[in-house]
C-alpha cells in the first residue's frame, strides 16, 4: 500500500510540474504574439507615411498624365517645372503637417 501512495504523490508533484511549464509556455507565447504586434504596427507605420507622402506627387502625375487638349502644358513651357514644385511643395507641407503633430 505504501507503494502506491508514494506513486501518486509523485504523478501529483509530476501534474503540478507541467501545469506550471504549460503557464510559462502560454505567457511565453503571449510575449511572442505581443513583439511581433509591435513590429508589425511600426512596418504599417512606415509603409503608410510613404503612401502618405507620395500621394500628392501620384495625384498631380495622375491629372497631368490625362491626354486632353484642355491642360495648358501645350501652352506653357514651364509647365513640368512648375508641376513638379507644387508637388514638392505639398509633400513638404504634408510633412511639416506631421512632424507639427508629432507623428513622425
């Protein structure tokens, strides 16, 4: 009888052991899910302030592009010139605007 109560004391001690390895595994994993949250919130970051910053220079591209005769660039030869400082101009403010916010 003896036997078997020593063999029970040690599966019990053997189920406490595990049950606290499982919770250092859990909480471990929980670690892992939280880094990697964090560095995929600052890649999406990254990526969403180029978007941001492109996105005027895109859209001037986008109306100048059009093939109508009603764009003055037959009319004005400075207009490339003038094109691309306006969409300087707006990417630098849109960037101004950010770090005025502090999101840069």
């Amino acid at each position: 009888m003896l036997y078997w109560s020593n063999l029970g004391d040690h599966l019990a001690k053997l189920k406490a052991t595990l049950d606290e390895q499982m919770d250092v595994v859990n909480g471990l994993s929980d670690t892992i899910d939280t880094l990697a949250s964090h560095r995929i919130d600052g890649v999406v970051r990254v990526l969403t302030l180029i978007t941001i910053l492109t996105a005027p220079l895109t859209l001037l591209a986008t109306v100048f592009g059009i093939n109508v005769d009603l764009l003055p660039q037959k009319f004005h030869s400075l207009l490339f010139v003038s094109v691309n400082v306006m969409g300087i101009t707006l990417t630098l403010i849109l960037l101004h605007y950010l770090r005025r916010r502090n999101w840069l």
